[in-house]
C-alpha cells in the first residue's frame, strides 16, 4: 500500500500461496536471504530481541515474538509469531506452526496475514544453505560428505536448498533419537540426491566422524555432544538447533554467528561458553563478516555456525511472498477488515 492510498487493505495468504510462491526457487530465496543479511549488517534492519512466552505446566514448549523492521527497497515492518510445541510429533502434526504479520512502514496498518511455518523453515534452510556456501568458499574446501543429527522439516529443508543452490554430496548420513524418523528420512532423500550413498548411523558420534559438514536441526534443549575429538577431522557445522554443542566443543572451533547479541542469549550453547568465560572472545566473527571478506575462516580446526534466526529475514521473505501473490493476482482481500478508516468517522 502507497502512502497516498486512502483506504488501508488487509490481505490473508494461506499456506498453499505461500508454498506455490517459493516452491522451486531455492536460487531466488537465497538470494533474498544473502540481501537482507548484508542490509542488517549496514545497519539498515531493527531487529529487536526475541521475545518468548513459556509455560510451567509446558515447559517442552513455548512461542516466540520476533518483531522487526525491513529498510531498503524491500521496507516493511512487522513480526513473526511462531510456537513450539514438541508433543505435536506424538499425534502426527508438525512441532512448529507460525503467522507473519506485515505492517505497512508509511502508515503501520496491517497488510497481511500469512501462513508463516513455510516462510520460516524457508529463510533458515536458505540461511544455511548460504553460510554453508561461504564458509566453504572461504576454507578452500567443498564438503562431499554431509550428515544430519536430527531429521525433521527443517533437516528436509536444508538438504532441498543445498541442492537447488548447487552443492552435490556422495555420502549422506543420517541419525536421528528416533530410528523411525531417521529412516523415514534416509528414504525420501535418498531417491532425490542421484548416486550419493546414503547411510543410516546408530549413534551422533558415528555420523559427525564421517561428515564434512554437519547439519544439526533437533529439538535439543541442552547440549548433548560433548566430546571435541568427534571434530578432529575439522568439519564444517551448521548448528543450527543452537543448544546441541557443549561449551568444550564451541571452545575447540572457530565461531560465527548470525548476530552476536541475538544469539548470546536464552542459554544457546555460545551463550553457555560466554557464561563460563565471562567474554565473547571465542567468537570470530558474524555471517555479515564473511560475506564481506572481514572475517577469516579457518580450514585448520572445525568451524560452527549457529544462527539464532532473525526477524528480518522472515519479513524480507514475507514481503517477497507477499508481492508475488499480489502480482499473480490471487491476493485474498478481507473486504472491510478496518471499520474506521477515517480519523472523524
């Protein structure tokens, strides 16, 4: 909506459109995702911090806030309201559901409401996929073997968006707590992924041991691996579960982060480190940095990325969403959702 418009419009967007708008365009997406990262570190974004409701008689669970603000030729504000809520896997529904609100950044009306699960298991397989991408690129290496510690949606995701942006792999293995889900997974990549081996592993150990780079998307509520010798080989990690890694296996690598006080926080496993040290020293740097040739990246030790997952991204997808199924014409408009749209009636 233009800033001239007299009368404010309020759209709804289900998941069928926001799927049809991004289905196939893992190139596209992370090129969004790479856009808004470097906006961010401009200072172009407001990202406040995340804001999470709990629940003692559900301590599993909880929904999270994240408000944020988009500048740039995307510009648009809004927040993302997204639950977890773990007992879900039990009954057959999916952990995560969550809504994205769009905000109008001339006159702050609402002007949309859109399914936002798709958009976020989107915006963090792209923010791998491009971490992934650049630290190889800055290590010198191209990983051949990948492995996944955790194998739900997210994992799915991950493994689609490698694809579409390029990367190739002949090995692919799998661990998962529950072998049902690892097997499950093992067989819907397996046929997608051509001649690449794929490997079902009975313990984490086994698969991070023979992984270049290792994928961590669980469900992790405090860290579980714990022994840095399962690195020595020196992988590449994308942890994005955050709370995986023990403090002694953060210490024994290079870090990187998607935004150093989002992720310093809510007991992720880099905040435990920084709890136990009393600085943040160990960090080497964010992805910004890396995209901008700031950072070095070791090739000589492992190397962890833990992205926190920030605001903006979900909104800079969302707009793009957003704008698609506007352009494509199938934009659900909620006839008279503002009832007073005149300052005197």
């Amino acid at each position: 909506m233009s800033a001239n418009t007299q009368t404010p419009t309020f759209a709804v967007i289900p998941g069928a459109e926001v799927d049809r708008a991004l289905t196939g365009r893992h190139q596209e997406v992370t090129g969004i995702i790479e856009e808004a990262y470097r906006l961010h570190g401009e200072g172009g974004t407001v990202n406040p911090p995340s804001y999470f409701l709990r629940f003692p008689d559900r301590p599993d669970s909880r929904i999270i806030a994240l408000p944020a603000s988009v500048g740039g030729g995307t510009a648009v504000d809004g927040i993302k309201w997204i639950s977890s809520f773990p007992g879900n896997i039990a009954t057959g529904l999916p952990r995560a559901s969550a809504v994205l609100i769009l905000n109008d950044p001339a006159t702050g009306y609402p002007l949309a409401c859109m399914e936002s699960s798709i958009i976020s298991a989107s915006r963090t397989a792209a923010s791998a996929a491009l971490a992934a991408r650049e630290l190889s690129r800055a290590r010198g290496t191209r990983p051949t073997r990948i492995g996944y510690v955790g194998t739900g949606l997210i994992a799915r995701y991950v493994h689609a968006y490698l694809a579409g942006i390029g990367f190739e792999f002949d090995e692919i293995g799998v661990y998962d707590l529950n072998p049902e889900y690892a097997g499950q997974f093992a067989s819907r990549v397996g046929p997608e992924s051509g001649d690449a081996q794929v490997t079902v592993h009975d313990s984490a150990e086994s698969l991070i041991r023979g992984s270049d780079l290792v994928v961590f998307a669980t469900v992790a509520a405090s860290p579980h691996v714990d022994n840095p010798g399962w690195f020595d080989h020196n992988p590449l990690v994308l942890h994005l579960s955050l709370r995986d890694l023990s403090t002694e296996v953060v210490l024994s690598a290079a870090n990187f982060v998607d935004d150093v006080e989002h992720c310093l926080k809510a007991d992720t496993s880099p905040h435990l480190a920084e709890q136990k040290l009393g600085h943040r020293d160990f960090l080497d740097g964010t992805l910004h940095d890396v995209l901008t040739g700031a950072a070095e990246v070791p090739a000589d030790q492992p190397v962890i990325f833990s992205p926190f997952g920030l605001g903006v991204l979900d909104l800079a997808l969302g707009k793009y969403v957003y704008d698609t199924v506007q352009d494509s014409g199938r934009l659900d408009v909620v006839d008279g959702f503002f009832h007073e749209t005149r300052r005197y009636g």
